[in-house]
C-alpha cells in the first residue's frame, strides 16, 4: 500500500494540556507519526512518498476563509505581544453571550475554537497545512488508479469543523479528502470514522448533504468527549437525513460489540454504493490507550482491516487518533496489512 507522509508534522509540538485537572504533556505529539511511520518502514508495506502541493484552494472547499486567516497569523500576532510558551484559548462564546468576533488574538481564538486541546506554536501552520497536503496527495494517487493509500497525517483533523478547530484538529483532513473526490467528478463518498471519539467536525461539515455518507463508530457522547455529538439520533437535516450514521458504545466495548457495529456500519456503506470510502483511522480504541475505553487488542485491527476490504471499495485510509505510544505502529500497520491480505 503507498503511503504519504511529510515530515512537517514535527514543527507542531505543543507542550501541555489541560486533562483531568492537571497540565500534562500533550498526547497528540510528534512521535506518534514517527512510530507509524517505523513501522511501516519494518513492515515493507510500501512505498512512501512526500506529499505534493495543491495549494489553499482544497482546504477553502471545506474551511471558512476567517478560521483560515487566523490559523496563518495567529502566532505571529501572539510573538509580537512578546508572551511566553504556546498561545491557548480561555473564552468561548458560550449559550449566554454574543456570537461576535472580537478584534484580539485570545477572542478570535476562543471563536474559532471550541476547546483548549489546540495549542497553536511557531510552526502549528506549516504543520496542519502540510498534513492536509498529505491528505490531497493521497486522493489524488486514488484517482490515479491506486486501489488504496495511506495518508500519514498528524496533527489529525476529524474534530475540525468549518470553521472551528478542537481536539488536537486544525483541519478536517478526512473532509478535504472528500470534497475533493467531488470536486474531480465522483458521484458519492464514504467516511468511516473508526477514531475512539466521535468526528464531530465530519459531521458537521457534511450534515445537511446526500452525497457524503458519515458513519462513525466511538464512545458514547453521554460519558465521552466531545459530549455534545455523536448521539444516535443524529441522522442528518434537510437532503442529509439518512446519510449520518452514528454508533456510539459504552466504555469498555471489546470486539464482540466494537465488531458488530463496524458489520452494521459497513451494510449501510455498501448499502450507499459510494465511489469511494475514506476511513478515519484512529486507534485510540486500543485496550491501553491512556485517554480512551474501548478494549480492541493488536489482533482486532488485523479483522478490522480485513471487514474494510471486503467492502471493495477503493479507500483513502487518514490518520487520525492514538495514544498508546509504544502499540501505535502496530495497531495503525495491523489495520492495513489485514486490508492488504497480508
């Protein structure tokens, strides 16, 4: 399988965040992309290419052009007030106040944000410009031809909404991805979200549209971030009733339950008959993830990828979560050895 990679991810290394009370040192960092990409160095799964430039234009298909100025000048506007560390959100237009942009580098960024998992650095753009890059590298291979490619992104992206980022996601890669197969002449995509928490920024970009189908599997939004989507009663608006499919479980779900909702998320994306399926690969649903609930072990991603290739579908695997370090080379490859047949 041919994997697209850039090194750029490495220039956004936020140093902390608040979780559980304390300030830790981020989960979402540098070495996670590094691991998979190790790993699949060993594994000899394929070739791995850079990715190659497709500009603004993609990413403004599915970004608001506003969140896009400021994820480009917020660090220089927030360098030239000559403050220490990482620039981080602290107010949110919440239900009691007003919905305007305020005119300061904090305010735009509590607008444009909906949580403090965003730290933005001297080089977080570069970084989540260059991971969407990578996304558009890929879709472009399956166009090509290619039966199937990983996009290696980091930061991921399947929180991001239009124009909102949160959950480690600047921008909503997976979407991109999709917007583009579009853009370029197919008919209709598939986006199975695999990641332990609900792709709520997917959701929300594709929610009132019929060509799109999401479907995501992940923990119940009752007791699990992002709390406030992902519910089963979330089928869509407008000409997108039917096409969202959400499927949350309840903390420690193993593969007896995680495998029987992927079989029902798959029926409905077979059912759909897309032109291709795009999987938002997280595997934070791994037994030891440090910030997840779900049981799956190193074995379950081999049958998770096998179900995905049975679909027969041509499919764009993107990065997306896990935090279990040392195992996220191996759940990641897992998955697309058992897609390969390997």
């Amino acid at each position: 399988m041919l994997t697209i990679y850039s090194a750029d991810h490495q220039l956004h290394h936020g140093q902390c965040e608040l979780i559980d009370g304390q300030l830790l040192p981020c989960f979402e960092k540098p070495e996670r992309a590094d691991i998979i990409l190790a790993r699949l160095e060993t594994r000899q799964l394929g070739p791995i290419l850079p990715a190659q430039e497709y500009g603004l234009a993609p990413i403004a298909r599915v970004h608001d052009q506003g969140l896009l100025d400021f994820l480009r000048s917020a660090w220089s506007r927030w360098a030239a007030l000559d403050q220490p560390g990482d620039l981080l959100p602290y107010t949110w237009p919440t239900r009691v106040l007003g919905q305007q942009k305020p005119a300061s580098v904090h305010g735009q960024f509590g607008y444009y944000s909906f949580d403090a998992g965003v730290p933005i650095t001297a080089g977080t753009w570069q970084a989540v410009y260059s991971s969407a890059q990578v996304a558009l590298t890929a879709q472009q291979h399956i166009m090509a031809g290619e039966k199937a490619a990983f996009a290696l992104c980091r930061p991921p992206g399947h929180h991001a909404a239009a124009d909102q980022i949160g959950g480690y996601c600047y921008l909503n890669n997976a979407a991109i991805a999709a917007q583009a197969f579009l853009d370029q002449g197919y008919r209709k995509v598939a986006i199975l979200d695999v990641d332990y928490h609900h792709g709520n920024g997917t959701q929300g970009i594709f929610y009132d549209r019929q060509d799109v189908l999401f479907v995501s599997i992940h923990g119940d939004p009752a007791a699990e971030y992002p709390f406030f989507l992902g519910y089963a009663d979330e089928t869509g608006v407008g000409a997108g009733e039917g096409y969202n499919l959400n499927l949350p479980l309840p903390a420690g779900s193993g593969w007896q339950q995680w495998g029987a909702a992927l079989e029902r998320g798959c029926q409905r994306i077979s059912d759909y008959q897309p032109d291709v399926l795009i999987v938002s690969l997280g595997v934070d649903t791994y037994e030891d993830d440090p910030i997840s609930c779900f049981r799956l072990t190193n074995a379950d991603y081999l049958t998770m990828g096998q179900r995905i290739a049975a679909l027969q579908l041509p499919t764009l695997f993107v990065m997306e979560g896990g935090y279990a370090v040392e195992a996220i080379g191996i759940n990641t490859v897992n998955v697309l050895e058992g897609f390969e047949g390997r």
